[in-house]
C-alpha cells in the first residue's frame, strides 16, 4: 500500500531530527499552505519544503530499517 500523508516519526527518519523538530516542521509547513490543525501534510508538501526529490521520501518511509541505525 502507498502512503500518501507524512508523520513527524517519518520527518524523524528522514531528517535525524528529534520528534519535537520534527512537529514543528509539520506546524510550519501547515501555517505555510494555510492549513488546519486536522489536516494532514503529504507526501509532495514535505518534499517541497524540505527541498528532497519525493522519490528519496517515498524509499525512506517504505523501507525505514534501511536507513536507521
């Protein structure tokens, strides 16, 4: 199954930030596109922000144990 929506544990992966950082890049991508609180950020939104092609996104979220540690 593919995901669409992004978590902070998915930002903790890709980025090694902590999981506090990691809220905190979903609050300011939020406020960026106007959002609300309910919403979700996807996969493209992250992507933009964080200037990483989707692709690197998408390999990371679906095969984490490749990347930690």
């Amino acid at each position: 199954m593919t995901r669409v929506c992004i978590t902070p544990n998915d930002i903790q992966i890709i980025t090694g930030k902590s999981e506090r950082q990691c809220r905190n890049i979903v609050k300011d991508i939020k406020l960026l596109l106007k959002k609300e609180k309910h919403q979700l950020i996807t996969i493209d939104e992250l992507a933009k922000y964080l200037a990483i092609d989707r692709e690197i996104i998408i390999n990371v979220i679906n095969h984490p144990t490749k990347f930690t540690k």
